[in-house]
C-alpha cells in the first residue's frame, strides 16, 4: 500500500522542519513530500526524491569545522618549539610576530623575552596575562633595563617627579581649550594621567613598525592628548613664549652703549668687547653657545675690584671670618653679641650654648647680672672648641655641622665645605703658634686673635662652598612665614648677598628657590634643578647657516644674524632691573620672573615665518623634549 504525496488537509506551503537536519528534496519546487526525509536522510514518500541538508545542518558544519581549524591553529602555536628548544619544528614566534623590530631594537640578541614579559610563560599564563592590569606596567619595567637614564621617576609623566607635575598644573591658569577632535576623544576615553599613576612607554612607542621606524616620533595629536590647553599649531593657538631671568646678571644695552664706548675713562686696562662671538661660543654639535668665562669677558675690568679689599665696591668678594682667640674687654657684658657666622654654627653644635646666644638676643645690654654668666659660658666654650678642633680637625667641623643644619640630606654640602676649609690651610691656621702675619690667604688681625680668609681669585672654592652651604638651609627668602621669625641660616644668608654686605657673589650670580624651598646660588648658566627649561630646546646652527645664506652675510658681519632674533633694549639704570632686584635691592629668587639682559624677548611671530606644516614643520617635538629628567640637560 503506498502513501499519497498529497493527503488530505496538507498545506505545502506550511511545511517546515527547521529542528530536522534534512528537507524534502521537492521544498524549492513548492510541492514538498508530506512526511518529509527520514533522520538519516532517506525520503519517506512513495514517489520518491532526493532529500538535502537543511540550512541549520550546513551552519551546524561549518561552525564546527572553523571551530576545529581555530583550535588546531592554537595548538600548533602553542605547541611549537620555543626559542630555547633543542628541537626546533618549527618557531613559534615567527608565528605571532606582529612585524619586523625597529633597526636600534632589532640587534637585541635575547629576542622576544628581552622586551615581553609573558614570552616565558606556560600558554595557560600566557593566555591569563592579557587579562593582567599591571602587564603593560611590566612590560615598560623591562625598557628599563637598557634605558636606564631617565631619572627616579622614569614611568611617571614627562619622567619627572609627582610633586613638579602637581606644580605645573598648579601654575596652569588657562581655561581648557579643546578642538573638535579632541574633545570627542576625551569623551571616549579616560585622557587624565594622575600624578602618581604610571604612564606606561607603549602609550608612545610602538614597536614592530618596521625597520625604518622611528620610535622617538609623536604626533602634535599625542602629545596634546594629556594637556588641558590644546591648540590647532604654533601659528594657531600656541601660547606666546615665557620668558625667564637669566642666572648671570649682565645688561648688554648698557655694556656696549656706555660703559664700552667711555672705558678709557671708567677702566683704562680694560679691553671692550666688539662683537657677539668675543664672549659666545657655538658649542661643537652647534646646539648652544658657551660663555668664553670669567677670564675672557670680565677680568680685564672686573677682576682689580674683586681682589682689592680697600676699595669700597659691591664686587669685593665675601670674607670668611674666623675667631682664634676670644678677646678680653673690660666690661664685656655691656657689648652686644658679635660672633662671625662659622664661629657661631660651630658653637651652636652644644645646646646649651645655642640656648645661651638666643638668650643674649632678648636680654637689654644693661642687664649685666644676667648677661655675664652667659658671655662667660660662651668664652669657655670658644676656648674649648678651639681645642677640639686641633685635636680632631676635619672630623669636628663635619660632626658639628651636622647637628646645626636643618635639612637632612645636606651632607653633600657639609662635605665641600668642610674640603674647601682643609685646602685653604684653615686647620694648619687653628694649630700654628708662629708669628707670620698670613698662612695662605688666611690673615691674622687684632693680635691675631681674629683670622680672616681673603680670597685672592674669582669663584674661590671655599667662599663658594660657604655660600652654597648657608643657600641650602634657608627655610624662607625674602618673605618670612607669618607669625614665625628669621632663622640663623636666613639671616647668615641675607647679610651675605645684601646690598650693604663688604662684598657679594650676587652682584652678578642669580639666586633661585628649589622645589624643597630652599636656594640656590647661579654659578653659571647650566640649569639648577629645575624642570622649565628642560622642556624647550633650540639648535643654533641650522638657523644661522639658513640666516647667513638668505642674507649673504660675510664672518665680519656675523653680529647682525644674531641681531635677526636678539633685538637690543632701550638702555635703561642696570640697578633698576626688577627681574634681578626686588625694591630693597635684594636680590629676586624668582626664576619666572621676565628676564632683562639688555634685549627684547623673542616672539612667536619671528618663528612663525618658517615654522609651519609645509616649510620647516611645527611638530612639538621640534622644540620641546619629552623626558625631562636631570639627564636630559646634560646630554645637551
């Protein structure tokens, strides 16, 4: 008995079977077999046809066979040779390389394991490490063990401390001026980098780019993705550039229009300069210029100032003043308290004296009941230090010194110091009992019992050592903090460099404040610790060249380049400059403060001529550096 293909009732164009893995053979003719195929594809009508596979079974297959080349592939990665194997079928990193290294890293001998933390993991760890939040932190912690010279805080932004980019931010009092772009980038993604979050180095560098790679290269777009203040180019936008004071204080306007031009009368041995090159020298990779020195530039005028005691002139250098003796007065508890500085640090090592000489502070000159036993402890203990300091010399004055100073990491300082005063003879000078009148430059005076130390050249090492030393321990210049009072090391500091002082380094060397508060002396123009010049860089050679060639200048006219950019100022009273002086003729500690050589800062718009997309360019990185670690200034 066979079976009718159309029964009664049976609807063809109902007829489905979407779970079955096989369909009628006559579905896409309209007219498919009521029963449909069997389960094992075998058409269950008696006017038979061939059934196939249903749409279900077709993804069904190729699912399971992408499924099964995907799974083979893994472990044919995962299960090849690794660099170290004996038994090399083949390498599993010539598999998942993602490109050829870059031609300084390709040299790298250790191979992926130098630069991946996760190369000598099992492929289980391997797999769990892209899921680890500190793997890109890893990864850049193994850049460190080649590029080792990017300071202490190598992955915190721009290499530099917490603390500085915390201030940087502060001195920041711009609104935030976002593009289109980046404003719609930033709503995207979390651009902020804290102060103590690390910044890890692939968010910059991208590796296995090629050969010819250059890793160092950002785009204007990266580097402003962490700035509030973003700007279309340096023609549109960028900030006018900051000017800062110089560290050495010289006027140019006022040297050459005055004192050059009528130094027969004002120094008849002094030679004048003539041009820029007499006192500016290009540094060999032409990046900078060097001063000639002190020598070359200053001594013909300066240096009989310096060395002549006798003459009333804010260029003597300072006197380092020493009591070898206390000296009997008759009534020495009506006098008030003088005791050099040095003397007075060395004794303030005994709490009890240092007790005693801020009491003789308060205490009016006429009380004598009070103030002779104080006088009197503080005569014994010169006489006893004296002692010590033959008996123990170097030693003492470092143990000493070391009780008296505020800052606790100022033992760098205490050593040069304490050098200095070893090289000048002083603790030859404490235990001679002859009568020669000078022991180096050290000389006797008052019945030798004061010594005074007279340097006899320019930057002498132990004035120095001295200044630098008393700089580093002051807690607050020129303002004191309200409600407290001028420490020893203040005071000691102010009458060093004030205007009514015997003689003065910062008649022309700068002062400026450190992160930590306290200063420091310019001895040249190398950078103190300080982060806002590290940022800038500018290269000199390029540019005279292209000047030069533009204008067809010969050497002799040299000076006019130099002109193109560094415009003289109006002459004006050298005393008067505010970036160096505040109004009581003190010296400024502030380095952002507009600098005043005796010419006009330089503009934007000079650079702008040639600094645009299609001429010179104007990528950020064509001016300033990224890294700003104290290594970075050196290399330059």
């Amino acid at each position: 008995m066979s079976v009718s293909n159309s029964p009664s009732g049976f609807d063809a164009k109902r007829y489905q079977h979407p779970q079955q893995n096989w369909v009628c053979g006559r579905l896409a003719e309209g007219c498919p077999c009521p029963l449909g195929p069997s389960t094992r594809g075998e058409c269950l009508s008696e006017n038979t046809c061939q059934p196939r596979r249903s749409l279900r079974s077709r993804r069904n297959f190729v699912t399971g066979l992408v499924f099964a080349a995907s799974l083979g592939v893994c472990l044919l990665i995962l299960g090849g040779s690794s660099e170290n194997s004996s038994t090399k079928l083949f390498e599993t990193t010539n598999i998942i390389s993602p490109g050829p290294l870059s031609s300084p890293h390709s040299a790298i001998q250790e191979g992926c394991k130098a630069c991946h933390s996760a190369s000598s993991l099992s492929p289980v760890s391997m797999i769990g490490e892209i899921w680890n939040s500190d793997h890109a932190q890893h990864q850049s912690e193994l850049c460190l063990n080649c590029h080792r010279d990017f300071g202490d805080h190598s992955l915190q932004a721009h290499s530099a401390a917490p603390e500085l980019l915390e201030l940087l931010q502060n001195l920041n009092t711009l609104e935030p001026q976002l593009t289109s772009d980046q404003q719609w980038a930033r709503t995207l993604t979390d651009h902020r980098v804290a102060h103590a979050k690390v910044l890890n180095c692939a968010t910059c560098h991208r590796e296995h780019q090629g050969a010819q790679f250059d890793l160092t290269h950002l785009t204007n777009q990266q580097c402003q993705s962490c700035h509030e203040n973003t700007f279309h180019s340096l023609s549109d936008g960028h900030p006018e550039f900051e000017t800062t004071r110089e560290r050495i204080r010289f006027d140019h306007s006022s040297h050459f229009e005055q004192h050059y031009k009528n130094y027969h009368f004002l120094m008849p041995g002094g030679i004048p300069k003539q041009s820029c090159n007499d006192c500016h020298l290009l540094s060999a990779d032409g990046a900078t210029y060097h001063l000639a020195g002190f020598e070359a530039m200053c001594a013909s005028c300066h240096e009989s100032q310096i060395l002549d005691f006798n003459m009333p002139t804010a260029l003597r250098l300072h006197q380092f003043e020493f009591v070898k003796q206390t000296p009997k007065t008759e009534s020495p508890s009506t006098e008030p308290l003088s005791l050099p500085p040095f003397l007075e640090l060395m004794l303030r090592a005994d709490e009890k004296i240092a007790n005693a000489i801020e009491a003789l502070q308060t205490i009016p000159q006429t009380d004598t009941e009070l103030r002779t036993p104080l006088l009197n402890s503080i005569e014994e203990a010169t006489s006893q230090l004296l002692k010590d300091l033959q008996e123990q010399g170097a030693a003492g004055v470092t143990e000493r010194l070391s009780r008296v100073t505020q800052n606790s990491n100022n033992d760098k300082q205490i050593v040069s110091v304490v050098k200095a005063l070893d090289q000048s003879r002083f603790f030859e000078v404490l235990s001679t009992n002859d009568e020669e009148a000078t022991i180096g430059s050290w000389t006797f005076l008052n019945n030798r019992a004061t010594v005074v130390y007279r340097p006899q050249q320019h930057a002498d090492p132990l004035i120095k050592a001295w200044l630098d030393f008393m700089a580093s321990e002051v807690d607050h210049y020129p303002d004191q903090a309200e409600g407290t009072t001028p420490s020893r090391f203040d005071q000691f500091f102010r009458d060093a460099i004030s205007p009514e002082a015997s003689g003065r380094c910062t008649k022309c060397h700068t002062v400026d404040r450190l992160l930590d508060g306290s200063m420091k002396i310019n001895w040249g123009l190398l950078p103190a610790e300080y982060f806002y010049r590290q940022f800038s860089k500018f290269v000199h050679r390029p540019h005279l060249t292209l000047m030069q060639d533009q204008t067809a200048l010969s050497e002799a006219a040299q000076e006019d380049v130099c002109l193109k950019c560094h415009q003289p100022e109006t002459p004006k009273p050298f005393f008067n400059r505010d970036a160096f002086l505040l109004t009581d003729g003190m010296p400024r500690a502030e380095f952002r403060h507009s600098s005043s050589t005796g010419y006009l800062p330089i503009q934007k718009k000079d650079c702008v001529q040639c600094h645009q997309p299609k001429m010179a360019g104007d990528n950020c990185l064509q001016c300033h550096d990224y890294h700003v670690h104290k290594n970075s200034i050196l290399r330059r």
